[in-house]
C-alpha cells in the first residue's frame, strides 16, 4: 500500500513531492464560480418561478429550481446528454453547487421535468429574460436593433428530432437565436429540416408587444441574413411599426437592376487594378411581395470578378452606404463594435 505522500529527489531548492491525500477531486471546480453569479442574478430561481410544478408535493425529493439549475449548471460546463447525470449526480462539485450533500436528481427525473415543458412554459421562461433586459437600462433608448440568427447544433446519434442539413452537411438541430446587442433574448431549439425562418415572425411578435408595454416610443429595428427574408415577415413588420434591414438573395432581376453600377466599377477596376467598391440604392418587387421595397446592391469588383451583395430595407432615409456597411454588416461583430455602431446610425 503506497504511503499517502513521498519526496522526489530536489531540483536545486525546489522540492517535488507526491501527495495522495488530496481528497474528492473535480474537474468541474468553475461551478462554484457559477453558482456565486447565479445567487446574485438569480435567474435559475426566476425560471423556476415562473413555471409550474404538477409533481404532488409530497412526494417531491428535489425541488423544481434544482432541477433546473442541475440541468442549466450541466449544461454550461458541456454536459449535453440526460445519460451524463448518471455520474453527474454523484460529483462533489454539482452537489455543492445545489446545496445538497446527497445524490442529485437521476436522469429520469431530469427527462420528466423537460417533457413537461410546453410552449406556455417556454414563453414564459423568456419573459424572464426580456425582464432583465428591460432591467438593464436606466431609460428607454431612442432605437433597438433585434439580431435574427439560425445555427447548427451538430448532432453524433440518434436523438429525437434529429435531420440531416444539407446547408450545414451534418446530422443536426437549428436553434433560433434573437440578440439585442450583449442580451440573449430568445434561444429557440428547433429541428433542422425545416425552413430557418420558421417562427420567426411570431416571435417577433411576443417580443415586440413585450418591449413596447415598456418603451412605446422605441424604434425597434429587425436586422437578419437573407434566409429571413420572407414576405410574411417583412409585411408583419411594416403593419406593426418595426423597421428591418433584411439580407436579399441575389437573383437575375436584381444584378440587371445593377448592371450599370457593375459597368462603371468595371470600368474603374481596369482602370486603377484597385478593388471598386460602392451602394447603389434600387427599387425591387420580388413576384411574392405585390409591392415594390427599397433595396441596396453593394457594386464590388475585384481581381476575383464581381460580388453583388443586397438588402432590403424599410430605412429609406438612410444612405445606403451606411446602411449596408455600418448597419447591416454590424450584425456579426462583437456586442461593443455592434452596439456603437447601431448607436451612431440612430444619432
């Protein structure tokens, strides 16, 4: 039986010594740190607030908010699967970060407490976080942009829901996303053999009447890539007052509308061999739409050929170079360079 601890020979006045009685080790000792800022902010217990427990109470061994926060804590350190907890729910760390100095709950009981989740439950979860983000500002700001996003959760078996992507090229889900600069205001897991729009526009709906019970006098502006412009979305947002700057597929119709631009920057590539760049402002009516919209074409030419890039846009007071550039390109930096950047075009 090896002693609990031994010395090495010394490297100069360094001393090297082996100790085994370290005790319960944890790779997950970031935890405690999460569960600090989790008092503080105490979302998890907001959560659970707002959501309804069906369990009969005598029969309760683990409270709905520590279901929740098991699930949320395992979750941020990478612990995706149900089948994890098996473990999970014996570990040091996860115990102390729910207060408990015995077993969490099991897996089954983690897959109950989510199969019950409906879609009033979902809604109001998010209501807990468009709460906080109206509780982040001292006073209503002049104007908010809403970032729309689509993205992959890759997926390795055979989970529920579980499609094959073609645009992504792996079995996968296609959560939907909606950021106003730093706040996270909708995390919205869906399917991915569906149409990334899907929703969107209903959405957009509970969030705006939600922002506006607060800030009637705010220009909210939807700002997404083209695999959100859909009509149905667009004319959504000019009947209820939500100005959009919306990537635009690009098609024949539109780089003919373009072509004289394409013709000049041509002209001026081959004459400076300098990449042109410049924003043509149009007017375009896709067949679906039954009416004409403002759209700006980026006019790019370079050694590699053309690269005619649209957006259509309800802003038709802007210039369409900074609406392009400082606006609608602001919509993958970080939140400082994208919360400035929208500030400015507002001022």
């Amino acid at each position: 039986m090896l002693p609990e601890s031994f010395t090495f020979s010394p490297l100069k006045k360094r001393q090297i010594q082996a100790d085994f009685s370290g005790g319960h080790i944890t790779s997950d000792a970031g935890l405690l740190l999460l569960r600090e800022i989790d008092r503080r902010c105490r979302l998890t217990q907001d959560v659970a607030a707002c959501l309804e427990d069906s369990r009969q109470a005598g029969k309760v061994k683990h409270e709905l908010v520590d279901l929740i926060r098991q699930r949320v804590y395992g979750l941020a350190c990478g612990y995706e699967d149900l089948n994890d907890h098996d473990n999970l729910r014996s570990d040091l760390a996860f115990q102390t970060a729910l207060n408990r100095i015995t077993p969490l709950a099991s897996k089954a009981t983690l897959g109950r407490m989510e199969q019950a989740v409906d879609r009033q439950a979902v809604v109001a979860a998010h209501r807990v976080l468009w709460q906080r983000f109206i509780d982040a500002h001292k006073k209503a700001p002049k104007r908010i942009v809403l970032d729309f996003d689509a993205t992959d959760i890759e997926l390795h078996g055979k989970q529920e829901g579980r499609f094959f992507n073609g645009y992504y090229d792996h079995y996968c889900y296609l959560p939907l996303y909606v950021f106003c600069g730093r706040h996270l205001l909708v995390s919205y897991l869906r399917p991915s053999n569906i149409d990334g729009a899907k929703h969107s526009w209903a959405i957009t709906s509970l969030l705006v009447k939600f922002i506006r019970s607060y800030w009637p006098d705010t220009q909210i502006i939807l700002r997404a890539d083209s695999g959100f412009c859909r009509h149905r979305m667009l004319r959504w947002c000019e009947r209820h007052g939500v100005d959009y700057v919306v990537g635009l597929a690009r098609n024949s119709r539109l780089q003919a509308k373009a072509e004289k631009g394409f013709v000049i920057a041509r002209q001026m590539h081959e004459l400076t061999g300098e990449k042109q760049r410049f924003f043509m402002p149009l007017a375009y009516a896709a067949d679906s739409w039954g009416k004409s919209r403002f759209v700006v074409a980026k006019i790019e030419v370079s050694d590699k050929g053309d690269n005619p890039r649209f957006i259509v846009t309800s802003l038709l007071e802007e210039k369409a170079r900074e609406l392009y550039r400082d606006l609608y390109c602001a919509r993958g930096d970080t939140w400082p360079a994208a919360w400035k950047t929208a500030s400015k075009i507002s001022s």
